[in-house]
C-alpha cells in the first residue's frame, strides 16, 4: 500500500537516518576528490548537506520559538561553538603545512582564503578569484570552504528571516519560504549560463535547497510503509548514479537540483523503521556524526598529498587519502568539535568561555596570514631568479598578453556583450596584405600572438571565446542556449562574410570537438572560398608552471616533474588529426615542440613558456613562432590550403 502522511511537524525528535545520509554525502565529496574518475560528480555531496541544513535549523528554530525559548544569542552562540573550533584548527594547522610544502605566490593566496574564512566570507573570496586562468583548485586547500561560507551566512539570515515573518503571521512562514525558493530557482534558472560561478559560489543561488529542506521541516511531510522504503533506495541510488554521471561541464541546473530532490525523498522518508535500520546503524551513524570534521580534513591533505606526490594521485593513494582523512577527521572530532560544542541541555551562559577559545583561534589565524605573507617573501628572496622568471610570466600576462588578446573586444568573455566586438581594432587590415582571421577559444587567444609573429607578411584578426570550444555554422545557428552558440554565429553570420578575407586559422581544445564538427567548419569555409589551417593541441599539465617552478625552485626540477604530468591523450589526439585530415586541411602540429622525452617549460632565455598549466606567456608565443616559421612557411602551407579546397 502507498499512502503519504502529513502530519504535524516533529521538531524534537532525533532522526538517526539523518546521520546516514551525511554519511552519504561525505563520502560523495571524498571519492570526487580523491581522482577516482567514476565519481566526477561527487561534488553533489554538498548539495545534500545544503538540504540537511535547511531542514535540520529550521526545525530547531521552530522549536524554540514554539516552547518560548528562542535566543538569537544562543543560536548564534551554539553555531559558532559548532562550527568555528575545527574549522579554525583545520586552517591553522593547514597554515602550518603550507608554510614548508607550498611555493610562495600559493603561499599568498592560502593566508587570503585563510582571513576570508574567518570573516565568513569565503564562497565571495573564491567566487572573486575565480575565472579561466585563475590558480588551479589542487593548490587552494581552503577552496572546500565555500561551502561553509555559504552554511554561515545562511545561518546568520535564516532566523532573522524566520522571526521577522512570525512577528507578522505565523501562516505567512510557508508562503515567504516558498516564494523564497522558487525566485532563487528562477534566479539558477536565468543566470546559469552567464554566471557559472556566481551560480556555484554564491548564497542567493543556494537558497532553494535550505528552502527545500525547510519545506519538508515545516510542512512535516513523512512517507511511510512501501512508498517510503521506496523512496529511501531511490533517493540513495539516485545520488551514486549522479556520482557517476554528472561532471564539471554537467548543468549547473541539473547538478543542483536532482540531489535537491533526492534528499528531500530521503528525508522525507528518514523516519521509517526499515530505513532507519540501514542509514542508523551503527557505521553509518558513526561516520555521519564526524562528516563535518572529515570534510574539513579531507581537502587540505588531498591538496597535500598531490604536492608532495608531484602532482600526481593514484587510485590506490585515492583511496589512502581518503581512509587518513577519516582517521584525521575523527580526531579533530573527539578533540577540538565535540569537546567545545555544546549539547543540548547546555545552556551558553555557563560556557562562555568557549566563546574566548574560537576568538582565540581567530586572531592566531589572522596572525598566522600575516606569518606566512613573510615567508613568502623570505622564500622568494633566497631564489630571486627563479622568482624573477616567475613573476616576468606573471607579468607577460596581466600587463602585456591580455591587451594583446584584446579582451572585452575581441577576446569575448560570458559577460560581454556581441556590440562589444570591435572590428577595426580586432581586425586591422592594411588591405596590402593578405588577410586572415583567427577564430576558437582561449588557446586561440594566446597562438594569435605567435602566428602573427611567424607570419609577418599577413594581416591577422582575431575573434576570440574562452571557454567554449569551436561551435560548428549548423550548432551555433539552431542553438541560442548560451553566449558560446552566440558568439559563434555572429562569427559565421556578420563578422567573417563583412570581411575581406583569404583564409582562416582554426584552434581550440580538440578533445571536446570532434572530428565531424571540425569537417563540418572547414567545409564551410571552404564553400566561401577561404583557406583554412588547423593549430594542433599543446600539451596540459596537471599543475600550473610558474607555480611547480617556484615550489621546486629550479625550472629543471619543475620540467622533470611537470613532464611526468603530461596528458599524452593529446599528443595522440593531434597524431588522429593529422591523419584524419591529412586530405582535407594543412595541420599545425605544435606538440612535439613541447614535449619529446621530457617537456620544455622555458625558453633559451629562461623565460617561462606556460603561464598556467596550459597556456602560453608572450615570451612562450614568441619562442612558439619561430618554430612554426620555420617548419611551417606560410607559402607551403597556401599551396596544401588551396589544392585541398579544390577536392573538396
């Protein structure tokens, strides 16, 4: 028999299957974290507690405001009591670490993230930091706090929130929670695909998921019998399989709200016998009460683990990393969070004094940041020059590179706008000399600068999207879903056909296109009588460069390491290129140049080539397009251009 069960709401019972599913959640974040590549979607981990949260404060707030003893002094008392002690002890003793292992410009940005923790702030931290070329997570061993960001300021609006609306009806609090969620929902639905990472980082994107799980807390919806057996398996099975299936380019709408809705089945269903005899028993109830430390734990040591690895996890230390974050967790649990939180029947008047113990961790936190921005310097002052390579690639980018791509112009980003393309500055044509324009995503924005180099009896324009791959004339055309499709068909639409061109140079990430969307591009451009030249991938590495090079100390040390990193997939995906299009279009092989038995990282003048772990300073461009210049002459490659469009 199926039958659902609204009752009144339950808001001082102890849920043992709640544990369970934190149980579940953790251990989602950790196989996602740990490399294992069949749990890329792992990140939903958190999503899940985002629900939990939502139901769990409500209920408590309800609670007290039912029996009259609501104190927003003891609220915010006993989360900070929660909350504060490992998460403080977790980012010293990350401070402490990161003071020997890491290299100074990551040194920097730790005791950054480090203050804006303390400030309850990190998901804004992250979320400003964040971008294309930005420092790569494996080095940012706070980056997991964001979501403790997001938790803290939920914590501090939600019973100010909740209070406001009971002072005005206490029938209004569904109705404000409700309408609450659906505008945030709105907000991921129109905002997703411009906003990425607001979307992922930011509160007011969230705010659907503790809407939901507050729902569940005030409505005091219970499946019972076959229907909550049922959607207990489901709910449960559903997470693992989105474990599976979900990735970092999955949509954020999806992988937002199908764990949303899964731990609200779960939840809904906690209370049931059977279920409960599973998600409460002992094991899970064990790991499910110290997944808050575990979390805190895990990221820092996987972090860790990769540096001093050489940037490098196998699936067996995958898993060694998750069993010491477990045995570190629980310790930080028994004894930092469990003996400074307090229980439930004590009162925070009697222990303020635990309250001087998290102000204590704080200002040593704050202290520390400061320690650590002085061994950074102190580190780059005993290897000046590897920090003068190091910072002239900084340099190369911010100061020099970026006006060369012309961003906001003719490199356009998710925020720009289609009129903010300019055609004369983008393409600057002599009409004195033949005229071709580079076209694809940021690999394309830093070879520009390289191409033009080697081929210096050409005009070249540029019409640049990061991030997005190369869309095809037919994708971009049926397709208005996101700024990529848009930019790209104006390309094809406007841009191309208004310019006098003789050809075009196509590069992008080729691992994510493929070989009948590349024909498909080329034919088009051949039936408008265009030239086209494919550039080949360039090698990725697992870390940033200018980064292993400070860490190392030595741009030999760093090439032997980064070179062990090296992601051959590409190097064979230029060789199925070459051969696939050996008929059709002349292909620019640029890996070899890269990488033979071991990786170049730098030039002749010791100049770094890669900026981060994929991308080209100037000087790496300019090392890039003497070598093209000289295996690929431009008059060569006319000629293949030319006869290989008359075959067509």
């Amino acid at each position: 028999m199926l039958r659902t069960k609204l009752s009144k709401p339950r808001h001082n019972n102890y849920i043992g299957s709640i544990d369970g599913l934190r149980a579940i959640a953790v251990a989602l974040v950790l196989f996602f974290h740990a490399g294992f590549t069949w749990a890329q979607g792992g990140f939903i981990g958190v999503d899940v507690f985002f629900v939990i949260s939502g139901f769990l404060i409500t209920g408590q707030i309800l609670k007290a405001h039912n029996s009259n003893s609501w104190s927003y002094a003891s609220f915010y008392g006993r989360r900070i009591l929660r909350l504060f002690p490992p998460l403080f002890v977790t980012i010293i003793l990350t401070q402490l670490v990161a003071a020997f292992v890491m290299s100074p410009g990551d040194i920097d940005r730790l005791s950054e993230s480090s203050i804006a923790a303390v400030l309850f702030v990190p998901n804004i931290y992250f979320w400003l930091e964040s971008g294309y070329f930005t420092q790569g997570a494996e080095t940012k061993p706070l980056l997991h706090t964001w979501s403790l960001g997001v938790e803290e300021q939920f914590y501090i609006i939600w019973p100010v929130l909740i209070g406001y609306t009971l002072t005005i009806g206490r029938r209004l609090l569904t109705p404000v929670i409700v309408i609450l969620g659906m505008a945030a929902f709105c907000a991921l639905l129109f905002f997703h695909r411009t906003y990425a990472d607001a979307v992922f980082f930011l509160t007011p994107f969230r705010a659907f998921q503790f809407a939901t799980g507050a729902i569940l807390a005030l409505s005091g919806i219970e499946l019972s019998n076959l229907s909550a057996k049922a959607a207990g398996a489901v709910s449960v099975i559903g997470m693992f399989v989105l474990m599976i299936a979900l990735n970092g380019g999955s949509s954020p709408v999806i992988a937002m709200t199908m764990p949303t809705i899964l731990t609200a089945l779960f939840i809904a269903s906690a209370r049931d016998r059977k279920n409960t005899i599973v998600f409460a028993s002992s094991p899970m109830a064990w790991l499910g009460k110290r997944s808050y430390s575990i979390y805190l734990a895990h990221w820092p040591i996987m972090v860790f683990w990769r540096i001093l690895s050489e940037y490098t996890m196998s699936p067996i230390e995958g898993g060694l990393s998750i069993a010491l974050s477990i045995v570190i967790g629980a310790l930080l649990h028994k004894y930092v969070e469990n003996p400074l939180r307090l229980k439930s029947r004590e009162r925070l008047a009697d222990h303020k004094q635990r309250l001087s113990v998290v102000g204590g961790l704080a200002l040593s936190i704050i202290g520390a940041s400061f320690f650590l921005q002085q061994a950074s310097v102190w580190k780059r002052s005993n290897h000046q020059t590897i920090a003068s390579t190091v910072a002239n690639a900084e340099i190369s980018h911010v100061a020099t590179e970026k006006p060369n791509e012309k961003t906001g112009t003719c490199y356009l980003q998710k925020h720009n706008d289609i009129s903010d393309y300019a055609y004369a500055k983008c393409n600057p044509f002599s009409g004195a000399k033949p005229a071709y324009i580079m076209l694809g995503d940021s690999y394309a924005g830093d070879v520009t600068y390289a191409v033009s180099k080697a081929y210096k009896d050409v005009d070249l324009g540029q019409f640049i999207v990061p991030g997005c791959g190369l869309r095809t004339p037919s994708e971009s055309a049926n397709n208005d879903s996101s700024h990529c499709d848009r930019f790209y068909r104006y390309a094809y639409e406007e841009v191309i056909p208004s310019l006098k061109l003789d050809g075009v140079f196509l590069t992008a990430n080729w691992m994510y296109v493929s070989d009948q969307e590349i024909m498909e591009t080329i034919n088009h451009f051949h039936t408008h009588n265009l030239k086209v030249f494919v550039i080949g991938l360039r090698p990725l590495f697992a870390e940033r460069v200018p980064s292993v090079v400070e860490q190392k100390g030595s741009v030999d040390a760093a090439a032997a390491v980064l070179s062990k990193t090296e992601d051959l997939s590409r190097r064979e995906r230029n060789r199925e290129m070459r051969k696939n299009f050996a008929n059709t279009v002349p292909i620019i092989d640029i890996y070899d140049y890269f990488c033979d038995e071991t990786c170049e990282i730098s030039t002749d003048t010791d100049q770094l080539i890669f900026r981060d772990q994929s991308h080209l300073t100037l000087q790496g461009a300019a090392w890039l397009s003497r070598k093209i210049a000289s295996d690929y002459p431009l008059a060569r490659l006319s000629s293949s251009a030319h006869n290989n469009s008359q075959t067509d």
